[in-house]
C-alpha cells in the first residue's frame, strides 16, 4: 500500500498504554455481575457466561508466556482506530509467545463462516499502524445468531487453531458475541470469544464502558466541518445550513459536536421524546428562532440535526414499532414495493395509519420499505434535514401572510456520515483503540470468555488509564425485535439529566439568538497536547473535568 507523507508520519506514532498493560499483567476479580434488566430471563438464556466478576488488570512481576492462536473479526460500520485495535492485540500476542498467530476474517462476521481469513503479519500490521478504516481485513454485518453458523465456523477455528475470537463491533455485534461465547462454551470447544466496544455513534457505553472507540475522532472531525459551515454562513449571511449527523438511536454526536461548535438550533432525539414533541412542534422551535434572528437582520443560521431524530417523535415512534411487528409477519416481504404498502395499511391500527398518512409520501415508504440486517428503519436515507427545512420554509410563508415573518429563508443542506467513519484516528482513539487490543490479549491469556475489553479513567493520562473487562451478560435486557423478545446489551441515550446536556440546555437560548459561532479546526490531527490530546467535552463534563 502506497503511503503519502502524511501517513508515513502517523505510522511513526508510538501509541500510549496503561502502566498495567506495560509489562507482565495479574488479574484482580470483583464481585459477580448480573444484567442490567431481566435478570431471570438473561440468566436462564447465558447459563455458562452469566453472573461473571469484572476484571481488572494490575501489574506483576510474574513472567508470563502464553501460546495462543487468535481470530479476529471487524464487524458493523467502520470506526477511527479500529486498526489500532488489531495491532494492539498483534504485539500483545507476539510479547506474549512470538510464535502465536493472528488471522483475520474477511469482510466481518461472514468471513468466518465462508472460511474467508488472512494470516495477519509483522509486514501487513506495520502497514496499517494509526491509520483510520477498516480495510487491514474489511468489515460486514452479517448477524451471527444461528447454530449452523456457529458450527461453520467452529470447523475453521479447529483448523487453524484458534484459541479465541475477538469481535470488533457495536451494541449488536458485541450481543452476537456474548451469544457464540455461550455458544461455544455450552458445548465445551474450548473457543473464547471476546468483544471490544466499537461506534461512532457514542451509544454503547455504561459505568463499565467510558466510550466507544471513534466517538472521539467522529466528533472532532464533524465538528470541524461544521466550524467550516459556520465560518461560511458567518462571512455570506444568506443561509440557514440544516446539517444532519450520524445517531440513530442516541444524539451523542449532535450533542458532542454543539457543544464544540455552539450552533443556532441543535436538536436532541430524547429531549424531543420526553417532551412528547409533535413533528410540528419541532418545525414551530425552528421556525421561531429563524424569525426572530430575522427580526435584526440576521437571515442565516445553523441547524444540527441527529440522524435519528424522526424515530424518537412519539407519534412516529409508535408507527415505527407496530410496523416492526407488521413487517415481521408471515409473507410480508414476498411481494412487491407497491402491495407490501397496501399490507402495511390493512395491518396498522388508526391512529397509526393517521400519522402515516400525514407523512410525506417519500418518508411514509421509507418507514414501511427498508430494514439494515437487525431489523431497523434505514433512518441515515431519510433525508431528515430537507423534511425539517421545507416544512419550516411552509410554516415561514404562513407566518409572512399575516405578518408574522418579514425575513429571508433560503438554505443548503449537509448530511455527515460516511465522511468521519474512516478519519485518521485523534491521539485519543488511536491509545485508546491500541490498549484495547492489549486488553483482549490479555484476557484471552487469562482464559477469559463472554467479556467485553474496557478502559477506564479516559479523561486521565493514558498512563493512569485502567485496563480490564466486563462480562457482556452484564450489558443485557431483552427487547422486542422483529415481533419477538431478543437479548441485546441496551443502548446508552443521551441522559438529560446529565451533565453534558445541562451544560448545553443553559447555553442554546443565547445561541439560538446571537451569532456565538465556534470554528474548531482540524482537531483530529495531531500537534500541541493540549490542543490535540484533549478528549471530548462529553467525557471531560461527565467526569467533572471541566
């Protein structure tokens, strides 16, 4: 792979580690673990993974030399440092034992059971050091959840050897994984199977979990295009820019990225949800703060909108779940676009045929139409940010007619989502990433399975940085999907009680009002520490850093 001299020099850069993670390491256990919610249920389903202790790594004079040889899989959407990942786990392996052996399944979980794999080498990793994506070996979101798959793939981890798994991925990839470590230990192969938290959308996290790998990057990198934005519609003043992010099923992000760019308007999904907003009520908050920055002849603004913000309006909601549930019956997948519209119509309820009939046609039949692999609404194709904007320009010329609105109103239209996937990871992420791979190294020495590897006190020097693991069972509830109750680890939403959103709700009155623009930069690059190796606002307020 050709290497420009950017990429030469980030190859250069030596990721920090824990103290623990530095030498020869010691397992300190806590208590035992139940699950978030329904412990009965989850307990009866992991019998062999459930009620496990936390782990915590300290370190030891002890020498250690483990022979092992590991599989390891990305799985779901691409993040900043996953990369970093693999080459933490590869030199832990090789401090471990030189002969241990890394291969890495092709294109995610699929590659496992197609057998698809490389070996991953000292010449392939050095190649693929501190840079962002996922092509070292690719990724996919092939669910693995059945047991002719398991087995499929536990023919090849025979043949090759493998000791363990460690699967890279997010909230459902990390549940798959706590479902073949139960698996596989059920019947006794002797596989680990280890998870590493993995999203840019900042969802999967808990008292165990500080963040997700790529949060950090996602967010600098968003956020500087949005600082670009702003600059622009500062120095025009013609425009009021509708900027869509990717969340969709938490307004981390959006969040996140307001609070580096103070925008006129930032919408948040779970406020939206808890003040049981109409579609209309959101138009009306918008098209009030355009009227009155109107009022002093300030016809531009900004706009942040979460991805996922049409599925947390409770009416829309509530069409969303019963269509879940409809599109999951018998036949209803097996006939055309046109009649499987029909189908959903003779199968709502009123009051959720109402609602759907009021949405735009194109929106209506994204909400019917199209599900990703786990059964969700496709909302990233809902083009959210023209919705919002048109309606408020409908709303805007009503209010025109009776004098209620004398401005200008023209916009343009962003949507950021592939473009912060795949950025050269922040100096956060690539330590971050690189002591998560330590981590599951090393939990896999320790013989450990159905664990998720962790790093703790992330706002502190990575040095001071605590490394270790927790039971995924731990991280599980059951929810409804397509039409049935399934385990998975519970999305972490933006808590409005917390501090990071508090911080923001006191700020966005005098936002939505003055020009209070912050044009942030290429933050996720490095340079000065304490410009480049600052986390984000989110984490510092969360843990009384700022």
């Amino acid at each position: 792979m050709r290497k420009d001299l950017l990429q030469q020099v980030r190859a250069a850069y030596v990721p920090k580690l824990p103290k623990a993670l530095q030498g020869t390491v010691k397992v300190k256990e806590g208590k035992p673990t139940q699950s978030v919610d329904n412990q009965d249920e989850i307990k009866a389903l992991f019998p062999n993974t459930y009620g496990m202790p936390l782990i915590e790594f300290e370190r030891s004079d002890k020498p250690v030399t483990a022979k092992m040889n590991v599989g390891v899989i990305l799985s779901g959407g691409p993040a900043p440092g996953g990369h970093n990942v693999i080459t933490g786990l590869f030199d832990a392996m090789k401090r471990l034992n030189p002969e241990n052996r890394l291969f890495g399944f092709i294109l995610g979980p699929s590659g496992l059971v197609n057998h698809d794999y490389i070996e991953i080498t000292e010449e392939i990793v050095d190649e693929y050091r501190n840079t962002g994506g996922f092509d070292m070996i690719g990724s996919g979101r092939t669910k693995l959840d059945k047991e002719e798959q398991f087995e499929k793939g536990y023919e090849i981890i025979r043949e090759l050897d493998i000791k363990a798994l460690v699967i890279v991925g997010g909230d459902d990839s990390n549940t798959n994984a706590c479902i073949l470590a139960e698996y596989y230990a059920a019947k006794n192969y002797g596989v680990q199977v280890i998870g590493c938290p993995k999203t840019i959308d900042g969802d999967l996290k808990n008292d165990q979990i500080e963040t997700s790998f790529g949060f950090d990057t996602t967010c600098k990198m968003y956020s500087e295009l949005i600082g670009n934005i702003e600059r622009d519609c500062n120095s025009a003043q013609k425009y009021w820019h509708f900027i869509k992010v990717m969340g969709r099923a938490a307004s981390h992000i959006a969040l996140e990225c307001a609070l580096q760019t103070q925008p006129n308007i930032c919408l948040i999904s779970e406020e939206v949800e808890a003040q049981d907003l109409t579609l209309d009520d959101v138009i009306t908050y918008i098209a009030n703060s355009v009227a009155r920055r109107a009022e002093k002849g300030d016809n531009f603004g900004t706009v942040i909108i979460p991805e996922g913000l049409i599925e947390f309006i409770p009416a829309i909601k509530k069409l969303i779940a019963e269509l879940n549930d409809v599109l999951a019956m018998p036949g209803a997948n097996v006939v055309s676009r046109i009649e499987q519209i029909d189908f959903v119509k003779q199968q709502i309820s009123d009051e959720n045929l109402a609602v759907f009939n009021s949405l735009p046609t194109s929106v209506a039949h994204q909400l019917a139409l199209d599900r990703d692999p786990h059964g969700n609404v496709q909302v990233s194709l809902i083009e959210t940010e023209k919705l919002l904007s048109s309606m408020v320009a409908t709303k805007l010329e009503r209010w025109r007619k009776t004098g209620m609105f004398n401005g200008q109103f023209a916009t343009q239209h962003h949507f950021f989502g592939y473009e912060g996937r795949c950025a050269s990871p922040s100096n956060f992420d690539a330590d971050y990433c690189y002591a998560l791979g330590t981590s599951a190294a090393q939990l896999i020495a320790n013989g450990k399975t159905g664990y998720m590897a962790i790093i703790k006190n992330t706002t502190a020097p990575a040095e001071e940085w605590v490394a270790g693991g927790v039971p995924i069972t731990m991280m599980l509830n059951m929810e409804r999907r397509k039409g049935k109750m399934k385990p998975v680890i519970r999305k972490a939403l933006v808590d409005l009680e917390g501090l990071p959103f508090k911080t923001f709700a006191e700020l966005r009155g005098e936002w939505s009002k003055k020009t209070c623009f912050v044009y942030p930069g290429p933050i996720q690059y490095w340079g000065p520490s304490e410009v480049c190796d600052q986390t984000t606002m989110t984490l510092a307020l969360e843990q009384g850093k700022k």
